[in-house]
C-alpha cells in the first residue's frame, strides 16, 4: 500500500469533514433515522455474511470457521450493538456462536 502524503490526509479529513457537515448529512439526523440506518445496514452485513466468510478464506487461507465468526457474523453484531440492538436476529446468531 503507498504511502499517503500530507496534501493526501488534508484532502482525505477535509473530504470527510465536508462530509460530516452536509446539511441533512449524518451529523444532522435524528437518533431514530440513524438507527434505521444501521438496521438496515446490519440487516444487509448479514444477507452477505456466507459470501463474505468465503471471500475472506479464498483471499487470505482464514479457515471458514473463522472467517464466518468474525468476518460475517461480528459486522453485524457490530452495529446492532452499536445502535443498541440486542433483540435483533444477528445479536442473536453472534450471541449463540
């Protein structure tokens, strides 16, 4: 991976700031729109979880047992957890794994 300049990371924080400060942007939103979103963000993680798992093995040799506890499985624990989602399925499968 190269080497980022300094004229790369002010570029990179100020992109990202811009971001951040977008009128109606994520820094805006309610707590209950945030929350939607990293619903259906987890709901997503967890549609790709096996495709992921696999993607993992083939790229790096994890063993898929591995790589489908904690490269498809914890995302999505992550962000329910993250939003305070503990009923949701995927709390549920990490919970059990």
């Amino acid at each position: 991976m190269p080497d980022a300049s300094e004229t790369d990371v002010d570029a990179a924080v100020a992109a990202a700031r811009t971001a951040f400060d977008e009128v109606g942007g994520w820094s805006q939103w309610e707590p209950g729109r945030r929350r939607e979103a990293l619903d259906r963000f987890a709901v997503a993680l967890e549609k790709r979880g096996a495709d992921t798992a696999e993607a993992v093995t083939r790229q790096n040799g994890m063993p898929i047992g591995i790589s489908s506890t904690f490269e498809s499985a914890l995302s999505p624990w992550r962000c329910a957890t993250t939003r305070g989602w503990r009923t949701s399925r995927a709390w549920r499968s990490c919970a059990r794994a």
